[in-house]
C-alpha cells in the first residue's frame, strides 16, 4: 500500500490507491474506541434505570388499585 504523509498533521497518511487518509496515532484511537464503549454502557444503564422505574409504577398502581 503505497502511502503518503500529511503535511499539516504527522498522525494522519494517505493511501495514495484508495485515497483514503489513514490515523496512525493508536493511542487516540484507543481512546476513541474506550470513550465510545463508555457512552455505550451509560446508555444501556439509563434504559435499564427507565425500564426499572416504568416497572416500579405500574407495581405501585397495582398497590393503589387494591
């Protein structure tokens, strides 16, 4: 694959084939990828946080109603 530097930034080549600009810097994309994975997990906890309190009400309208 026959890449070419980026001039104004030294993490980033292109592949001068495909001209696709390529991050060379794996330190960003791991933290990318970790930051991703957290936003992930906070949102499955929101949901399942809501679920819990959409089954808390409907338990404490079954109470009322008795």
């Amino acid at each position: 694959m026959p890449i070419k530097k980026i001039k104004d930034n030294p993490d980033l080549v292109k592949d001068t084939t495909s001209q696709a600009i390529i991050n060379t810097n794996t330190t960003a994309i791991h933290a990318r990828r970790a930051q991703l994975a957290l936003n992930i997990k906070k949102e499955n906890e929101l949901k399942e946080m809501k679920d819990d309190i959409a089954e808390l009400k409907s338990l404490l309208k079954k109470l009322g109603n008795k």
